[in-house]
C-alpha cells in the first residue's frame, strides 16, 4: 500500500462466521492498527488492516455502507464485496466515535467521488459503468480468507487449554536444586 493512511487507530478486529452469520470470530489476537486509505489509482477510499503481513480488513467504502456502534466501544460494518461483516472492539468510546466519524466522512466522499465518475461515465457514454471490472476477484477472497482462518484458529483452541504444561513447570525447582548440589 504505497499511500499514507489518512487516519489511523487500534482496535480489536473480528469477522462474522461466515456458517452462524451470528458469532464473531477474532481475527487478530491483540490490538491492531486499522487505517483509513485513499487509493488515488482508483479514486477509493480503503479500510485496511494488517496483522503482521496479513490483510485482515481491506474493505473498499462504497456509498451504501453504514458503520454501526451496536456498543459503547464496539461497531460493525458488512462489506458486500467480501461477503462478511466486518467489527471492531476500541479501547473507549473516545476512539469509536473517531472512527465512526471518519466513515462517515469518506464514505460521503465516496458517494461524491462515484457521483464524478458517473457523471464522466455519461459524458464518454460507456454503457453500464458497474461493469464486473471490479468484482471479478471478489468471490475468491471469502473462500481464501476463511480458509486460512479456520486452520489458524482450530489449533489455538487445543493449546489454550494446556494441562500439559504444569508439570514442566513443577520439575523446575527439581533441576535447579540437583544443579545446585552438583556444585
């Protein structure tokens, strides 16, 4: 992403399960930086975020999106193109309400920039300007996503619960007082 974000700010991102369309599955394990991007190639506005090198969000605004607080620090969005709703958990109502603002703010931008280009659109008179350009990559991305998701997710939920752990930690002292006595 060569742009510079326009706005930045943490939150805990998550998706929808594609299965309930009801629960919400963690996509990143801690806070991540989730920006607002203006793709000047295509004239767009982007929410992207990265967990490392993963895209976790990248979500084009479009005129018909709405970004809703269903709580004080939590809010949500469906992306149409990726076939998934998007939620993010804030540290406060503070940085929500930031975010809330900004969506609405470029999503306007969105509605006036679509407007422009339709306006161009008539003036060179291609029919159909929502040709399938745009969403041809669209359905793979669900698929790929959740794929790598579930395999991600389904081990972490067996190492979580680690018996196995504690009695490695009990057998420490044990070693530390035999080095001690081989002195």
């Amino acid at each position: 992403f060569r742009e510079q974000p326009i706005f930045s700010t943490r939150a805990h991102v998550f998706q929808i399960d594609p299965n309930t369309k009801k629960n919400w599955v963690p996509t990143s394990k801690h806070a991540v930086t989730v920006s607002y991007f203006y793709d000047s190639t295509r004239n767009v506005y982007r929410i992207i975020s990265l967990d490392g090198s993963k895209a976790i969000i990248n979500s084009t605004i479009t005129p018909n999106m709405t970004f809703t607080k269903t709580s004080q620090k939590f809010g949500q969005w469906a992306d149409s193109r990726a076939n998934t709703v998007y939620g993010l958990g804030f540290s406060s109502e503070h940085h929500l309400s930031k975010f809330a603002e900004k969506f609405q703010e470029f999503k306007e931008a969105a509605r006036l920039a679509k407007e422009k280009s339709q306006e161009k659109m008539e003036l060179t008179s291609t029919p159909s300007q929502e040709s399938a350009g745009g969403d041809i990559q669209s359905p793979l991305t669900p698929e790929s996503i959740n794929g790598t998701d579930d395999e991600r997710v389904m081990p972490e939920v067996t190492q979580n619960s680690e018996p196995r752990a504690e009695p490695t930690q009990n057998a420490l002292p044990f070693t530390h007082r035999y080095r001690f006595h081989s002195h």
